[in-house]
C-alpha cells in the first residue's frame, strides 16, 4: 500500500493549518517554544553567543572617546563614511545657513541704528536751523526796533517841543494879520527875541517923531482922538535912545533888559517892552512855527459876538506922569485933621 500524497496536495507536516497533525499545542507566553514556557531561565547556556552584544568581560566596558568610530556611540555600528561626510556638509551648510542669518540680523540692527541716528541727527539740524532763523528773525526786528527807537529818542530831545526853529524865518502878526516876516537871524540875537516898534506904533495909532538918536512915540488915550505931534495932554508918550536900554517912558526914566536897535529908521526893542512896560497887550510867541502874536485884550463886558460888536481894552504904559506935589500950608493941615 502506497501511502505517498498526491503530487498537488500539501504534505502532512505538525502545525497549525494541518487538521490531521496539528502538532502540540502552542505556549502563549512563548510562542517560538511552545514546549518550554520559560525558556530563558531553562536554555540560558544552550544559546548561541550574540557576537554583537559582546562577551561578560567586555559587555560593559566603555570604549574611549577617541577609540570610537563618528557618530557611533558605545555598542552600535560603525555609520557609513558616505553618510557621515552628508552630515558634515549638511552641519556646515547648516552653521553657515545660522551663521548668515546671525549676520543678516546685525546688519539690520546695525543698519536701524544708523537710520535712528541719521533722523536724528536731521532732526536736530533741522531743529538748529529752525532756531538760527527764528533767532535771526528776531535779532534784525530787534535792530529795527533799537533803531527806531533811537532816532525818536534823537529827534524826542534834540528837537523839544518848544524849541524854535532856527532855519526858517520869523513872522510877526498884529491884531491877526500878518505884518512883516524877516530871516530867524535877525529876529532872535543872542536868544532875545526883538519886535519893530514902529509896527507895534502903526498898530495902536501912535505918532513917531525924532532923529537917529531919539524916537518918540506918542499913544492916544482914546481910539477917536489921533494922536498928534503937539499932543493934548491926555495922551502918553515913550523916547527910545539910540544903543541905550534907557528909556523914557511918560517923563519917567526906565531901563530895559538890552539895548535897543536902530535899523534905518526903525527901532528894535526887546519883546519885554510889551509884558513890562505895557498894560492890555497880549504877546505870544510860537517856537515851533516861529510866529510872534501881539494883539490887544478884548473888553469882554462891552463886546459881544453875537451881535459882531468888539470892544477892546485901551492900551496904556504902566509908568505915569507924576507931577510934583504943592506944599500944604498950615491952615489946610489943620483942616483936613479937623
């Protein structure tokens, strides 16, 4: 009896998947020795030797730094050299790759930092030149006003008010109208103001009468009788000398302040002949337009404006006649005590 398998069926061999020899049953806790549950504590020295792990002399052993292979720590194997100069150039491309982003990152620092200094070194210029300017601006205004200032001030005390203008001429003025204008120079010596007398006569209604070494002026006492030459013994008079500040003023000896002047046939006094000697005139003297105004006082009782109607004060010489006192007899003194 042939008992050989058909050539296309599996042989009969113990084990799983051969259900008429399925072998013995199998350890779940060993299953590559399914007849020995334990087989490391039974076949320990019936084990081949792993010449990888080494023997019990050299199992621990620790093998110098220098002695090992790179890259292969204690107990493993050796990298492929190919391998290992990959990961050098990788480490290199790497550290360099580091390196350039640690220099990219400086020079942006580096780059920020001078830009932050840049603006503000601009700022600051421009801060400086806004400064200068305004500084400018304000030191010529200042100049500007220091000048302006000063040339008031000049003109302020160098020229007063009431300073009279000595480039021009001088204009007299009698009762309003003008009636004679000479050069400042021959108006004003040595600080005096001078008048003509003869316009200041022609003025009141006076009578001139003398040579070049006396004149007399005669004055009415009332605007309706014209004064004469013989006079009606109501009338006052005044005698000018020639170069002399006496004068005789209705028989009285008065002096003045200079002498007169005698220009032709004209006389020029000092003006304080009118605020003096004088009563009822009026003298006013304008530095600033060198004008002189005489004109008489106006009677304010008798005038009115309303009715046009102007009545003046008479004009008089302050010193009068005085005739010589007649002696008193007994009998009159003894009468008048009674």
């Amino acid at each position: 009896m042939n008992n050989t398998p058909p050539p296309n069926r599996p042989q009969n061999r113990p084990g799983a998947g051969n259900p008429r020899n399925p072998g013995p049953p199998r350890n779940p806790r060993n299953p590559r020795n399914p007849q020995n549950p334990r087989p490391n504590l039974q076949n320990r020295g019936n084990r081949p030797p792993n010449p990888s792990a080494g023997n019990a002399n050299t199992r621990n052993r620790q093998v110098p730094p220098q002695q090992r292979p790179y890259g292969a720590p204690q107990g493993q194997r050796t990298p492929d050299p190919e391998y290992q100069a990959y990961m050098r150039r990788r480490q290199e491309i790497e550290r360099r790759q580091a390196e350039a982003r640690r220099q990219a990152m400086r020079d942006r620092e580096r780059r920020e930092k001078m830009r932050r200094k840049e603006e503000r070194n601009r700022r600051i210029k421009r801060g400086l030149q806004i400064l200068g300017g305004r500084l400018l601006v304000f030191a010529a205004i200042l100049l500007i006003l220091c000048a302006v200032t000063g040339i008031l001030f000049l003109l302020f005390f160098n020229h007063a008010p009431d300073e009279a203008d000595t480039s021009g001429s001088m204009t007299y003025y009698y009762g309003g109208s003008e009636t004679r204008k000479i050069p400042y120079e021959e108006a004003v010596i040595d600080d005096v103001v001078y008048i003509c007398f003869n316009d200041l006569a022609a003025y009141l209604g006076m009578m001139e009468s003398g040579t070049a070494e006396a004149m007399k002026f005669i004055l009415p006492m009332s605007d309706e009788i014209p004064a004469t030459s013989g006079g009606t013994g109501t009338e006052e008079s005044i005698t000018f000398r020639t170069g002399e500040v006496n004068v005789s003023i209705n028989g009285q000896s008065a002096q003045l302040r200079i002498p007169n002047i005698l220009r032709g046939t004209e006389v020029w006094v000092s003006a304080d002949i009118i605020t003096d000697y004088m009563l009822n005139l009026s003298f006013e003297y304008n530095t600033r337009k060198s004008d002189i105004l005489i004109s008489r006082l106006l009677d304010e009782e008798n005038s009115s404006e309303e009715e046009q109607k102007f009545v003046y004060l008479p004009v008089s010489f302050k010193l009068k006649n005085s005739d010589a006192l007649s002696p008193l007899s007994e009998e009159d003194v003894l009468g008048a005590l009674d």
